[in-house]
C-alpha cells in the first residue's frame, strides 16, 4: 500500500486559488507539469508539492529610465 505524506488536492481547489480553469488543471496533469493519481475511475487528486514547482520563474525587464 502506498502512503503518501504529501497532502493531495482536488482539481477545483488550486484552479480557484490560481485563478485558471480546471481544463487548465487538466491539461497540467496530461503534460506531465503537475502529479496526480487516480483514486477509483474518476477521483483525481493532485500533489499539492507539485503545485508549486509548476510555475515559471518570471523574468522582468528594467526599463532603464
């Protein structure tokens, strides 16, 4: 069996905190960004660890004044 200490997520929650749509969410899972498991035939919860690993550093130009 196999025991997870990570807490696992609904895909509602982090597309209501992250503001996107839970086809958004989906498609994280299907890409390979985000890790899932499959709980019965249609139960998903994500690695809430993986959720914040998934971003992008985001890299800002300084506009020179």
């Amino acid at each position: 069996m196999d025991t997870r200490s990570e807490p696992l997520v609904s895909i509602d929650e982090p597309a209501a905190r992250l503001g996107v749509s839970t086809k958004t969410i989906r498609r994280g899972i299907s890409d390979g960004t985000l890790k899932a498991v499959r709980i019965g035939p249609r139960l998903i919860r994500i690695d809430a660890a993986s959720l914040a690993s998934a971003g992008r550093p985001l890299t800002v130009a300084r506009a020179d004044r």
